[in-house]
C-alpha cells in the first residue's frame, strides 16, 4: 500500500504562524492595511466551521478504522484500483478520509487545520469545502489514471489542493497579503514535490499533483483577478456549490464509516 503522505507540513505551520497572532480586525477594516499583522489577526479571529467539518469526518472515519482494524478498514474502502475497474467506485472517495497509520493521520489532520483556516478565513466557508471537494476528487482520479497498480488513502489531495489555491490567492492578492505569503506557499509546493520524487516509493505523486491542480484551477475561477479585496466574496453561485460540497461530504464520510465497519474479511 502507498499512503499519501503530506510531507509539507511543517513549511505549512511556518506559514500559518507567519499570519497568526492578534485581535481586533473586521471585514471592513481587513483590506485597508497592508502591515504584517492585520491579515494575521483576521485568520486567527475566524470561526472555521468548514474546516472543522472536514476535520470531523477525518475523526470519524478514524475512529470507525480503529474498531474494525487497520488491514480490515483498508480492504474495505481503499483506493484498490482493480476494485475500482471492477466496479467499486465509492473508493474513489471513500480512501480520501482513510488513513494508513497513526502518523499519516496526525501529519494531515494538523496541515488540514493549518491550511484549512487559512482558506477559509482569507476566502469564505463555502471555498474550503469545495475546494477540498474537487481537488481531493481530481488527486483520486489522477492516481487512478496515473498509477493503476498502487493502492493509496489519504487526505492529501485535498489538503495539496488547499494550497494549490492558497498559491492562485498569493498570486492575485499580493498587495494585501504579507510579502512572503506567496513565497512560503511555493516553498512548500517545492518541498513536497522534492520529497515526493525523494520517496516516490512511499508517496502517491500523481494524487498530490490531482489535489494541486484541482485547488489551483478552482483558485483561477472563485478568486477574480480584477477585484483587489479579502476576504473573498460569497457570490450565490459559491454558496450553492458549497452546499452541494457539504452535501457529498458527508454523504461520502458516511458511506465510508458504513464499508469500515460492515466489511467482513
């Protein structure tokens, strides 16, 4: 089994510590400043009940793999490609909010918290579900395509997609996001792809390449390039998508506790 290991991490606390700390901004006052500390505050002062969602279904799904065991929990609802051409397509989703230990666990859940709060303060509640949606869909596919003999689980699609819009917001928000916001973003794309052709044996590149371009391309269209303004606006059309989002998530997660623990070896 390849696990899909986030290995970026620890680039990724360094980055929410840069924009921690603080008290006192609102939405109106957010865009006037360009000092370090005011987006800081803002993330810091958010209630992200979006990534809170994701990061309960993580738990969840857990919880349901330590009842069952580990093996057991990984035959029922892995990304087994040869299930997947045989018709077991929930897989394609079930192994995002499965695990392959302890540690992969631990490693992603707190880049989930680091970056999630991110994107959902510096974006919007919706933009954390469907980005999180599509690019853990698009790593899942891509390792389908790309390595059709590997079995993989893991959240670090979703997670690498994240970033990948983290990376699109740097891009069309420098004037109002720290000067090494987009900096710290590339270097931690830089340290997990080295790491990922490093380990390549224990790393599902093709899932981690999936998730960061489904976050980025979900970047180039909820971010408008001509609007200079944070937090990001909840249009109509992003707040429907982030129901329908919310909707297959936890449609997914259920699903995925439901094969865990019926699964009979």
């Amino acid at each position: 089994m390849v696990a899909l290991v986030l290995v970026g991490v620890l680039p990724s606390i360094r980055t929410f510590k840069m924009l921690r700390g603080l008290a006192g901004v609102t939405a109106d006052t957010f865009g006037d400043s360009h000092h370090f500390s005011r987006p800081a505050l803002w993330v810091a002062s958010q209630n992200t009940i979006g990534t809170k969602i994701l990061a309960g279904g993580m738990i969840a799904v857990g919880a349901a793999q330590v009842r069952s065991g580990m093996e057991h929990s990984l035959y029922a609802a892995a990304l087994i490609k040869d299930l997947v051409r045989a018709g077991e397509h929930f897989r394609l989703f079930s192994c995002i909010w499965l695990h392959g230990g302890l540690l992969h666990f631990g490693l992603n859940f707190m880049a989930l918290m680091n970056i999630g709060r991110m994107v959902e303060a510096l974006g919007n509640r919706a933009l954390v579900l469907i980005v999180f949606a599509v690019s853990a869909a698009m790593g899942s596919m891509f390792s389908f395509w790309l390595m059709p003999h590997i079995t993989s689980v893991g959240a670090s699609g979703g997670i690498m997609g994240l970033i990948g819009f983290l990376a699109v917001l740097g891009q069309r928000r420098r004037g109002l996001l720290p000067s090494g916001f987009g900096r710290a973003i590339w270097m931690n794309i830089a340290f997990i792809a080295a790491l990922g052709l490093a380990a390549f044996q224990m790393v599902d590149n093709a899932a981690h390449l999936g998730g960061l371009v489904g976050g980025a391309v979900c970047g180039l269209i909820f971010i408008p390039a001509r609007e200079k303004k944070l937090p990001i606006a909840v249009t109509p059309m992003t707040d429907s998508l982030g129901w329908i989002s919310f909707g297959l998530i936890i449609a997914s997660v259920a699903v995925t506790v439901e094969k865990v623990l019926s699964y009979v070896p």
